[in-house]
C-alpha cells in the first residue's frame, strides 16, 4: 500500500467530527468547542465559525435551495444555518432514544440521522437503535431500525442506494432508497469483523474489531472507512476486500471524507481517543489531509 505523507489542516481542536467538502471549503464540527468550521484546505488562514451549536453539532448537510443542515446531538435536533444564525428543522427527541449522530443528505433534501441508541461514554449496555429520516418539510419519521451505533452514511451517485456504517457491529450496511424514501432491501454491504455477541461495551472494544464511523465514497465505488479503534482509514470494496490503509500517525481516526477541487484529497479526523472525559478539556484534535487516486462520488 502506498506511504501517503500526512498534512496538518487544521489543529488545537477539541475533537473533530462529520468533514464535509462543499463550493471548496472543507467544514467540519468540533464537540466540545460547539463550533462547525469552514477552513481553506490549504490550511492557512484561519478557519470560520459558520455556526454555533450549544448542545454539540455532528452531522452537516445541505438542501437544495443551499442551507446548511447541521445534527444538535444532546438535546436531539436538526437545525438550519441561515448567516450564522440557526433554527429549528426538526425535533427528533421523540424518535431518537439518545444522542444523534451522523448524516447524510439526499439530492431531495431528505436527511438520514442516526444516533448512539445508549450513553456510550458512561459504558451503559450496548443498545441497537434506529435511523430517522427527515423530510424538506421537516416531518421525521423512523425508517430503519435494529441498527448497532448507525454512524457515517453515503449515498451512492445514482440516488437509490444508503449505505451506513454500523460503527458497534463491524460492517456497513446498505438499503434501497425507494422514491417516496423508504428503505427496502436491507443487506450486508462489508463485513469488515466478526464482534462478539455481547451487550458489553468493554468487550467489544478489546477484542480488536474494526469499528466503522465517518465513511467517504469513491468513484470506483469503494469507500473509505474511519477505522474508530484502528487509528486509521481503510478503502473496502463491496464484499469487505480492504484494498487500501491510511495510518492516522499514532493518532485515532474517528471519521473521513473526500474533497478538494478533483476530489482526491482524503480527510481524516483525529485525535488521540474519544472518550468526552478525555477530549472536552482539551485542544489536541486535528483535520488531516493526504492525496488518493481515486476521487470523491456521491454524497456526501
């Protein structure tokens, strides 16, 4: 595999989450400052506060008409960025049973959240959970359920196919995306370890498995992994083959995208660990970058 030399975007953050690439700005959300950031990819400069979300930003998207979307994790909102200001799109506290997560946003607008399903920080029982979709309109409604930590999703170039990374079971996993936004044809995209069979978050986490979060998409249909107990990214084909690794440099890498103006700059979020005890006092997290043949497709 090739020996890629990593490149400092951004650094001193409290822990970097959910990168996206849009009209050549790389965003990205930092937790525990509340902030999501748009940042040259250059890395000089410094970077925007495009938005200020106190109850913790995660997922970004956009609608068609341009806004910005954003995930208020802890008290379990999507809110709409308009010059800087924010409001309300929907409230999912009556669907999501804890913290959301990560999205991804379709080309109509309809956006696929997931949420941890238990307090992962605390080492409560691991509990499955859902994936709500949210409407232009803002209606919510819950469109999969049974899922292990639903984290980083993608949607492939042609609109029909929701791939999300199932960080607590070790695969990602695909849905057809009917017309109306169903989710049909539940499968196994990769299986990328076997984990035990176990409620037990401890155990999970020493037995080595890979843990999918942030995931990116590529034009040869591959997808790039943030490896979340790896400290590293890999590129999987459909099936499981990884076919390509990114060391995060003795960092953890806990989530990735594809941007840059030919798509081919792979970025990394890292940071020493993820534990929010660990993380929210602290100014140790940075937005990586490295070059790859291959370039970004679908979304986000």
């Amino acid at each position: 595999m090739p020996d890629r030399r990593l490149r400092t975007v951004l650094d001193g953050w409290s822990y970097l989450e959910c990168p996206r690439w849009h009209d050549g700005r790389v965003y990205v959300s930092d937790f525990y400052t509340q902030q999501v950031l748009a940042a040259d990819l250059d890395g000089t400069g410094e970077p925007e506060t495009v938005a200020r979300v106190p109850e913790q930003p995660s997922g970004i998207g956009w609608l068609s008409d341009g806004t910005m979307l954003v995930v208020s994790m802890r008290d379990r909102r999507l809110l709409r960025v308009r010059d800087g200001a924010t409001e309300v799109h929907a409230d999912l506290s009556g669907l999501a049973p804890w913290h959301l997560n990560d999205m991804v946003v379709d080309a109509e607008g309809r956006a696929f959240v997931g949420n941890f399903g238990f307090d992962i920080m605390s080492g409560a029982p691991i509990v499955a959970t859902n994936l709500v979709r949210v409407d232009p309109d803002g209606t919510a409604r819950v469109v999969a359920e049974d899922l292990r930590f639903p984290n980083g999703s993608a949607i492939l170039p042609d609109g029909a196919t929701l791939v999300v990374a199932e960080t607590l079971a070790g695969r990602l996993t695909a849905f057809d995306i009917s017309g109306d936004g169903a989710l049909t044809n539940r499968r196994a995209w990769a299986v990328l370890s076997e984990v035990p069979d176990s409620d037990d978050l401890g155990e999970l986490i020493g037995g080595g498995a890979v843990a999918p979060d942030g995931i990116a998409l590529d034009a040869e249909g591959a997808i790039w992994v943030a490896d979340a107990l790896g400290g590293r990214a890999i590129r999987v084909r459909e099936g499981g083959e990884i076919v390509d690794e990114v060391s995060g440099g003795g960092l953890g890498v806990f989530a990735c995208a594809l941007g840059g103006d030919d798509g081919r700059t792979l970025l990394l979020c890292a940071a020493p660990s993820f534990a929010e005890h660990e993380r929210r006092g602290t100014r140790e997290a940075r937005l990586l970058a490295c070059e790859v043949d291959v370039p970004r497709a679908g979304l986000p």
